[in-house]
C-alpha cells in the first residue's frame, strides 16, 4: 500500500484497497480477515458510479449528485466541518462516508439485494452460505475504522430514505427510523449530533429548495423521540433514538443504574413499575414501516441474543400487521465480528483501520523500540503497581511530553488499562500520589473482564452518581479537561471514544474470556484531536503480553512506528504556535501588525451564463475522422486531467448520446468549479458539438461522431472554448475594494502544526515561527536579527489573510502571503517568498501588488508595500545582506 492515496476524499479504486497477504492467511483465517461480499459490490458500485449512478430513482441520483458534486465541495448550512478543511462553512465528505452510503443504495435500490440469496451473489470467497443470514429482512453492515465518521453515514442514510419515500410512488423505504445504541454512553455520544435534528442544520444534508426542482428542506419533518421522551407519532416523520433495553421484548420496567449505563437485558423478575418498552411502541398500528439503524452492532453476533430477538419480534409485528416487515437495518460498527473473529456475512463496506490511519483519519500508532523496551522489566513485588511501575512510569513521561507541548490548546489524556478493580484502585492512587500533575484528576472506571461496567463497582450507586459518571465521561474530551488521566479495568468495550487520549498503558494481556479485539483497544485512543492536516500519534506502551496482543493486528495491514522513547526520546507530538502571552520581554502591543480585510474585488457572476454565444466561440476546428468497424466497438472517455472516468462499449445499439453531452457538460463546470448551472449549458454544448466542433454540421447521434468525441483534440477544444467563454462571462474585476475590518495578531488563537523544526522568535507576536519550506524557515532567522525592523511573523492561514487571484486556469483562486513585516508604525511590509516559480505565481505577485494599491488607497496612516523575495536572488545575494533595509533594495516590487 506504498502508493495508497492520503486524501481521503479521493475516490479509490477496488484494486488499490488493503488485502491480507498470503503470510497473514497463514495467521488468521480468511473469514477473520475478509468480508466476502465486499469486493465484488466495490466492483459494481465504481462501474454504477461511473455511469452517473444509471438506473437510479430521481430521488436517489439528486441526492447522490448533491452530495458529492464534481469538486466534492460543499456549502454547511452550520458550522459542520470536516477533517482538513480550513474554512468551517466549507464540507466534504471522505470517500469512505461516500462508499458506504453509495453501497446502501446500489443494494437496496439497484441490485434489488434484500435478502440472503441477493446478498450472496456478491460472494467473492465461495465460503457462505444461506444459514449464516439470520435475519428474513435487508440488513446490511457497514464496517468503518473508529473516527472515520460512522454517524454521518447513518443520517445520509436516513436522509435518503426519507426522501426515497416521501418523493417516489412505490417507495419501500420509510419516514420512521430507530436508532439503537448498546449503551447510555454511546446514546450521549449520538444525541450530541441529533438531539435537535443538530446534524441536519449542521451538515449539508438536505439540499436547498428548488433544487432539482423540489422543497427539499421545506419537506422534510422529523420528530425526535429520545428514551422515554415519546412526544405525538406523526405520520410525517419520526426517528427514535435509544438504547437497546427500551425496545427488548416485554420489558416494562425502568432498568438498573448498571444496566442503564451499559445496556444489559434486565433479569425476568426486575420491578416492573417503571419505564416505558419502547418496544410497544414500535410495534403499535401507528408505526406503518420502518427502517432500523444499530450503532456499534458487533453486539448483534448471535441470532440467540435478545438484541436480535427484539428487532425480529418488530419485523414480524410489522409484516402481520402491514404486509411488509422492517424496511431495511443499516448496521455500523468497527468490528463487526463474532465471538470466533469471523466477520459478519453481511457487511457490505469495509473501511479498515490500516487505510484511515494512512489516510490520517485517525491517529497513527507508535510503540517504544526495542531499545527502550529492554529497559523495562517487571519487579519482583508482591504489589501490583510496584511490579508494573516501570510500565507506567514511562507512559507517564511520554504522557506529559504531549501534555507540555499541547496544555494551551488540548489536555492530552494518560489511558491505563489493569485487570480488576482493586489492581485499577491502585493504580489511580499511585498516579496521584508520585505525579504532581494528576493529582484529583485520575477518573477511575471499573469493568469486568468482558468491557462492562462492574455491576459491584454500580449497584449501590444512585441516579445522580450516574449522571455525575457519564458528565465526567465527557468531561474527558473537553479543550481544557478536568482530568488528566483515566484509569480502566481492562477497557470500555465501546463507545467511550474520546479523542484526547493520547497515550495507552497496558499492564496485562487481554485473556480470550474477554472476546475484546485489539482494534477495540487502540479504538479509545484512535479518534484525532485537531484536524485531518495534522498528523497526531497514538502511544502505546505496556508489559510484553499486552505489546504482542496489541501488535496481532499486524495481520489485518496496521503498521506500527516505533521509536525510542523515556527520557531522551524526542516527541513527535503536534506543535502548538500561539500567542507569547507569558513573556515579559515582549511588548506586544508593540509587535502587533494590523492586517487590514478587504472586500473581493474579483468575483464571479453566475447569471451570465446565459449569455455564452456558442457562435461567437474562436476555435481551430477539429478534423472528423473516420473509424474502422472494429474502432468503433469501444470508447473510452477520460476526465480533462486524463484520469479514466468510463467506458462505453457498442454492442447492437448505439448509446444515447444524452449521456455523452451530460458527461462533457458536468466535466466543464467541474473544471470551472461551478456548482450550478448543468440545464444552462447542457443545450449549449450539444449546440456546439453540432455546429461548431468538427467546422461543419455533424449528426451527434452517429457512432463515428461519438467516436471523435473520445479523442484528445476534440476533448480539449470543447474544453478550452467553453472554460475560455464562462471565465470572460462570469469572472468580475470590480476596480476597487474597501476595507472591511482589521485582523489583530496578538488575538489569534492557538495554531496547531505537524512536528517540524521552528524557530523562536523575539521579534513576534507568537512563541514559534514554522515555515513551509527551509527557505522560509532561513528568511525568518533573518528577519529575527534584522536591527532595522520593529516585528515580523508567518502568515499562518488560521489568521485568515488571504487575497483572491484569478490563476492561469481562469478560476479564482486563494492565496496567503508568506509574512507580515513591520519596518515602523506606517510602513508594513507583505512579503511573498518563492522557490521555482510558475505561471500562477507571477499572478499572485500583480494581484498583491494591486491589493497593496488598494489598501493604501483606502487609508493613508498606514502603508502597506508588496515584496517579492526570490529564492534564487536569496541564494545569491545571502553573504551580502545585512540588514532588511538590503532586502528591499533587491526585492521591492516597483
């Protein structure tokens, strides 16, 4: 997987995507290791996707359109905002959300696979058969990496489903959904994204109205039910979020603290006064149809448990009393495996961990080198924490390590796992007792051997004390976390996934009563604490048994770095630029540099697309030649970069050359980054094809025609020509600009950057300068010593300077300046400096010089002047430079 793509936006091919080599074959068993339907659905689902999602309903195809447009880019309506996105209106989704969904779809709605014998035509490995398919109903799993966004497939499929049956006649999908958690914590976890419908004003899931010709957000009404909280049934829509014990059959009563926490079925003779069986709910004539929607299903394993029993005994309520039974049951969950290790038959979509840690979803694991493991050994004691306390010690160190560097943005968490209660009371002693730092900040939580909550540990517990528990639980997560370490006996088996656990101690092996998987260990710690562009680390240390445990999942594809770590091991946490509030040596007020805001003065006007004269278009025609027999039985058509799209072979009929305009109308807008306008330009470009491409009247339906049309000449005239038209239509220069606002330096918040060399600076506002390149990194060394300046700093993008430019492409485009130079109280300085330069950035340079202009001639207390530092000017000249002043005379743009 050397050459696997780290975007994880881009769109993978089956054939790239992680599979078991024959060594890890010879480890575990091929069912462990492979979902048997995956690939050849992965196979379907690309050729589906390269042909504009043909032969899906209009609901279905708008949706999917919406969702993912040509540049993937989306508007939230909130303040959603996807890993590695700057910008926090501006949303995508990860291929793998897209996968999944476009998985539930193809199989539901294309491939018509609603029951076991569908399924199985999808069967790759010839091992499964109809007996491992329990359920009489479509049920399809979804298996996704802990921290890929799981929930966010859960409510595009909600969406879809909604919609798929409000808009289309002979819909069997549903307005009703029930959302099933194992757990309170994992509920508190889902309602923090759905109590309020939060998600769907958040995330652009629901398009605009008007779009595709329908009132979409005006549509759509959902009434959320949580627990008990059962507001009227409407038969508009209702989604029923809860646990699993309010809809297990004939259960009445309020359950237990411990069960309440963990969602454990009661015992027969519990108290029956209390509660609500939601169950009944769901299974009264008010509810019609329904689809089911389980969160962590791994617990769904056995046909024998009452989590199963209870979706079954609805299902067939439903069929008696309707004629249909549940519509669909869309399961997600990290492991979905049984007690064996067999993952489940059903699972249609495989997002392993090995890919979403290439891809920088999720933390990468790092275990200590065997150098700084044979430092450690277990002590002879007769006490537990005493005999491990090398083992903790050294999480400890590599704890307050990231705990230093990243205390003013994040509390990194120290996670350690024991095997009982008395051995985990001790250890949260120890730590508070030998470690200043974790002093009343070790949260203890005890469990069994199997991951759940001690029902010793809880049964004398009252309501409050767990209320307080799951507040603390989330407590954890905070920026500025009251907690500092946690200590668990063994794990939370799921659902406690925090992202400011940054390190892992295991003092013991993991014994296979347990039935709990090494993913599901590195599971709490694996969810990213900053963005996707920072790469984070996931320490973890602990005895022998627990580093081997862990490292089994060597055979699933994980790789492991490791490193020396202790004392003199060097971090790689993230690094942390902020403000230099706590020297008293600077005077920031002094070393702030006002940024003036200015309004865009280049823009686009999308009205104007109704204005492109095809007539009128300067092209060099392109000569129609004329193809065999056997030329014509297959075309191959590419995106403008090159990159194959689709194929369409002729057999008896020829294809509807609709498809081909489509397909070449939307490769246009997406190379101009339009978001609209396809039934603007659609008839234009079949116009064009017609008229003007071939320098004569052609037939478009004729094969031979088509044919051309795959050709390299004919694709880039047809490109060039219309990019040429829209960018003169639709791109403005206004003339001028205004100042909107200032940005302030000294109120920038905390930046937090890959691990990488820096430099601390006197002469700026914030504790480290880092650059792009070591030539940005030599010229802010320069500048710190620079007698003839006041301040200087990096133009970090989080500070939001950016200045828009219309590229060479045509597009407009964005860019950030490289530093910010104070020379006195007037005269500022915004330098940009450059390796090998290209046409785009000659652009940039006019742009900030106009921009300069702009600013100068909006105020006159201040002078803002352009600066072009050359690398190869610098390289030169560097022996020769003493002062700032010898830079402007080199580099000042006239």
């Amino acid at each position: 997987m050397n050459k696997f793509p780290q975007n994880p936006f881009t769109i993978l091919d089956p054939n790239i995507r992680w599979a078991p080599s024959q060594e890890d074959l010879l480890e575990k068993a091929y069912e462990q290791l492979i979902p048997p339907l995956v690939y050849k659905i992965r196979l379907a689902i690309k050729e589906w996707r390269d042909s504009d999602y043909s032969g899906a309903s209009d609901t279905s195809k708008a949706l999917l359109q919406f969702w993912f447009k040509p540049d993937g880019r989306l508007t939230a309506p909130g303040k959603a905002r996807q890993a590695g996105k700057k910008n926090d209106h501006v949303f995508q989704y990860y291929f793998a959300q897209r996968e999944a969904i476009e998985s539930i779809i193809y199989l539901y709605e294309i491939a018509k696979a609603k029951d076991k014998y569908e399924l199985m035509r999808f069967d790759s490995s010839g091992r499964i058969s109809t007996g491992m398919f329990p359920e009489t109903w479509p049920r399809y799993v979804i298996k996704m990496a802990t921290g890929s966004g799981k929930t966010k497939v859960l409510s595009l499929a909600l969406a879809w489903s909604y919609f798929h049956k409000l808009y289309e006649p002979e819909s069997d999908l549903s307005r009703n959904f029930l959302i099933i958690a194992p757990n309170i914590i994992v509920l508190n976890r889902l309602l923090k994204d759905f109590y309020d419908l939060k998600i769907f004003k958040e995330d652009p899931l629901i398009p605009e109205n008007g779009y595709s010709d329908r009132d979409w957000q005006n549509d759509f009404h959902l009434t959320l039910h949580v627990q008990d909280e059962l507001k009227p049934i409407t038969e508009e829509g209702n989604l029923f979020l809860t646990n699993i014990h309010r809809v297990y059959l004939n259960e009445d009563r309020e359950p237990s603290l411990e069960e309440e926490f963990l969602g454990k079925k009661p015992p027969a003779d519990a108290d029956t006064s209390k509660g609500m069986d939601l169950g009944k709910v769901l299974r009264s004539h008010k509810i019609k149809d329904l689809v089911v929607m389980n969160d962590e299903a791994h617990h769904i394993h056995d046909e024998n448990m009452q989590w199963f029993k209870s979706i079954e005994d609805i299902n067939n309520h439903l069929k008696l009393k309707q004629g249909k039974g549940i519509s669909l049951q869309a399961d997600n969950t990290a492991t979905p495996k049984h007690n064996n290790g067999a993952i489940f038959v059903q699972t249609v979509c495989d997002y392993p961990l090995v890919e979403a840690i290439k891809q920088r979803i999720v933390k990468s694991p790092v275990l200590p080198d065997e150098a700084s493991r044979a430092k450690l050994s277990e002590k002879t004691s007769s006490q537990f924490v005493e005999r491990y306390k090398d083992y903790i010690h050294l999480g400890y160190i590599e704890w307050k390590k990231q705990f230093d560097e990243l205390k003013s943005a994040k509390t990194p968490i120290l996670f350690v796992m024991t095997l009982d209660t008395k051995e985990a009371n001790q250890t949260k002693d120890y730590l508070e007792v030998n470690y200043p730092e974790f002093k009343d900040s070790v949260l203890l939580i005890h469990t069994k051997k199997s991951g759940e909550i001690s029902e010793s540990a809880l049964s004398k517990r009252d309501k409050k004390e767990l209320d307080d528990l799951r507040k603390a639980a989330d407590a954890v997560d905070e920026d500025k976390s009251p907690y500092k370490a946690v200590v668990s006996v063994m794990m939370l088996r799921e659902g406690w996934d925090v992202r400011n656990v940054m390190t892992i101690v295991g003092l013991r092996p993991y014994g296979s009563p347990a039935k709990i998987l090494p993913e599901q260990t590195l599971g709490r710690g694996l969810r990213k604490m900053f963005g996707m562009d920072v790469k984070e680390e996931l320490v973890v240390v602990g005895t022998p048994a627990f580093i081997e445990f862990v490292e089994s999942i060597k055979t699933e594809g994980v790789e492991f770095s490791y490193r020396p770590m202790g004392e003199t091991g060097k971090s790689r946490n993230p690094i942390i630029v902020e403000i230099d509030a706590n020297n008293d040596k600077k005077d920031l007020d002094k070393l702030d540099i006002p940024v003036p805001v200015l309004s865009p003065r280049i823009h686009r006007d999308y009205k104007n697309l109704e204005d492109i004269q095809v007539d009128a278009m300067t092209i060099t025609p392109v000569t129609l030649k004329q193809f065999s027999e056997n030329e014509l039985k297959e075309i191959v058509f590419t995106d403008i970069d090159g990159t194959f799209s689709h194929k369409i072979e002729f057999t008896d009929t020829l294809p509807d050359y609709r498809n081909v305009v489509g397909f070449f109308t939307q490769a246009i807008l997406k190379e101009s980054r339009l978001v609209s306008g396809f039934n603007m330009l659609y008839p234009k470009v079949e116009q064009f094809i017609r008229q003007r491409l071939f320098g004569k009247s052609v037939n478009i339906e004729d094969a031979n025609v088509l044919r051309n049309l795959s050709e390299v000449a004919a694709k880039q005239t047809l490109y060039a020509a219309f990019k040429k038209a829209i960018d003169d239509l639709t791109i403005k220069d206004k003339g001028s600009a205004q100042i909107k606002n200032f940005i302030s330096l000294r109120r920038a918040k905390p930046i937090v950057a890959d691990n990488q060399p820096y430099l601390v600076p006197q002469k700026s506002v914030f504790t480290k300068i880092i650059g792009d390149s070591q030539f940005e990194l030599e010229f802010a060394a320069f500048l710190e010593n620079c007698a003839d300046i006041v301040s200087f700093a990096k133009n970090y993008q989080s500070l939001g300077f950016k200045i828009e430019y219309q590229g060479e492409d045509g597009n407009i485009h964005e860019f950030f300046p490289d530093f910010l130079i104070k020379q006195s109280e007037r005269e500022i300085y915004i330098a940009e400096t450059k390796g090998r330069q290209d046409l785009d950035d000659v652009r940039k340079i006019n742009r900030l010089q106009i921009w300069c202009s702009d600013v100068n001639a909006a105020q006159d207390e201040k002078r803002y002047i352009p600066l072009y530092v050359k690398q190869e000017l610098w390289e030169k000249n560097q022996k020769d430079l003493k002062s700032f002043n010898d830079i402007i005379k080199l580099c000042m743009l006239k």
